[in-house]
C-alpha cells in the first residue's frame, strides 16, 4: 500500500491499479485499495476465490432469530446457493457471450476471448463479504484460463480490460527480461 500511496502523494496518473494474483488473491490489499477509491484489476488463480452473482439475495440478520438474546449481523448465503470458483462461472457462460479481443492492432496473433461477470466474493463457501465487482475471464488458445477482479469502474469496457491485463502482461514480462519485476503497474498513465 505504501506505494499505491506514494503515488497518489504525487497525482501520479493512471487508470487503475494493475497486480498479478499475488495482489489479486489478499482480501486486505483488495480492500484497501477500496477504502483508497483505486479502481483495480487484479490476476487471481482460478480455483480460489468462490463467487456468486451479484444480484444474488441473501439472507440478512432479519431472516434469522437471535442467538441466545444476540441478533445476528452478518449475511449468509440462501440454503440451495452454492459459490463458484472461475472455472465453474466459465462453463456456465454462453459460447455467444464470449468476446474475441485483439491485444493490439500490430499483431492479431495476441489476442483471447473474454467474458464478465458481476459477482460478490464469497469466503470459506458460504460466508458473505461486502466486495462486490467484475470477474474478467479470459481463454487463452491453448484453452487456459486466466481471471481477473476488477473493482471501481462506473461502466466496465470488456475491451479496456482486456487490453489492460494484456498491458500488464507485457511490463511484467518487459521488466523480467530486464532482471526485476514492478510488482504494480498503474494502466494508462503518461
């Protein structure tokens, strides 16, 4: 956070907060950037984070009695809803939901079929977070499957985040060859 908040000290400009699933897979670093008001996309493994879809109602303190005179304050997911990991959310998506996206115009050999959804995380199976934001997916042509959680963006651009987790692809993979690796990269700045 130390950097995030260097950055911001300095009006440094970007778009979002770029991470790869290190970033991506702590709840801490995730929420922080919330509390900051950073737009982010960040990688996560796609085994394990379960979700279920935003719109999902669950079942509030109301839906419960006290337990021994104390009402409850959490939320809990309805009996029959199970959360799902990305590839589960994957195979439920329609083939005509999928979008090929070109990473660049120079080389149309970069490029993956991607899909979003609106999602709340879920932790431990049933417990209920407050994090709601996009699952980016993207299938790769030798059918892997990468995921993203994107965070703080009034209209998401399938094409804009596509485009960015390339972006980061290509600084992390520009700074290894150098012999170190920025673990953050602010998309879209000068």
């Amino acid at each position: 956070m130390e950097l995030i908040d260097n950055a911001r000290k300095l009006a440094v400009p970007h778009f979002a907060v770029n991470g790869d699933a290190f970033y991506g897979h702590s709840s801490e670093f995730r929420s922080g950037l919330r509390e900051r008001h950073e737009p982010y996309v960040l990688g996560i493994m796609p085994l394990s984070i379960g979700v279920i879809p935003a719109r999902t109602r669950l079942l509030g303190p109301q839906d419960f009695p006290a337990v021994n005179g104390h009402p409850r304050t959490t939320y809990h997911l309805p009996f029959k809803v199970k959360s799902l990991n990305a590839i589960e959310v994957a195979k439920r998506i329609p083939k005509k939901d999928w979008k090929d996206i070109n990473w660049t115009e120079e080389d149309e050999a970069l490029h993956g079929l991607y899909a979003m959804r609106k999602v709340r995380i879920i932790k431990h199976g049933r417990q209920c977070t407050d994090e709601i934001c996009w699952l980016l997916l993207e299938k790769r042509d030798n059918d892997e499957l990468k995921a993203y959680l994107c965070w703080g963006f009034e209209k998401p651009s399938l094409v804009l985040f596509a485009k960015s987790c390339y972006m980061k692809v290509a600084r992390l993979s520009k700074g290894a060859r150098r012999g170190h690796r920025h673990p953050l990269n602010p998309v879209g700045g000068q």
